[in-house]
C-alpha cells in the first residue's frame, strides 16, 4: 500500500513524494485472528468533501495537516514546482504544504469529485 504526499520545502516550493505504508500483522478486532495493519497515527477530526464537475481553484496552501481518500471522480493537482499527480477512486493523499505557494486543484472528472478528509491538527 501506498499514499502520495505533497510537502512545502523551507523556501516553500511545494514538492510530491510517494510514501509507502509498512504493514504488521497484529491483533486487531480479537478475538479475530491476527490483521495486516499500519501503525496508528492521530487524529482530530474527519469530514466528507464535494467538488462539483468543472470546479478549478486557484493555487493555496492546505490549511492544516490532512488525508483525503477519493471516493468517487478524479482531480488533477499541481504542486507549485510544476510536477502534477492525478487523485481518483481509491487513491490517498496527504497534505503537509502549509506555508508557500501551495497547489492548484481542478476535477477533471465528469463526475463530481468526492472524498473523506482526515484532519491530523
């Protein structure tokens, strides 16, 4: 498993990294046998999210530190050093780039662009 983060440098260039998960088997839900699971991390809050077909924002920086999980359609984003990932069904992306330039959304689906956010502050 994997997710795609994007990050502010100290000038505040925004930058993609592709992290991968590591998963352990460990007791989960006992007394069900033993899971592959990730370690915890924390969090704050949790919300759905809607983007209507067409939506195009300008450039920001994320205001907190968050995962989204796209549940249905497709965006396209555009870290501020130019490089570009696409996010769709199944895809998770966390967001650290708080300060500087930020990055740029669009749908590009002709579906609305749906997602879960996690809040981690």
């Amino acid at each position: 498993m994997h997710y795609v983060k994007l990050y502010a440098d100290a000038a505040g260039e925004s930058h993609w990294s592709d992290i991968d998960i590591t998963l352990a088997p460990r007791s989960f839900a006992p007394p069900a046998q033993d899971i592959e699971v990730s370690d915890p991390e924390p969090a704050r809050r949790m919300m759905f999210l809607r983007l209507r077909a067409g939506w195009n924002e300008p450039i920001h920086p994320t205001p907190v530190r968050q995962k989204l999980i796209c549940l249905a359609g497709s965006i396209k984003v555009t870290a501020s050093d130019g490089q570009t990932r696409d996010i769709a069904k199944g895809d998770v992306w966390h967001m650290e780039d708080k300060h500087g330039q930020g990055h740029h959304t669009m749908v590009t689906s002709e579906i609305d662009f749906e997602a879960v956010i996690i809040q981690h502050e």
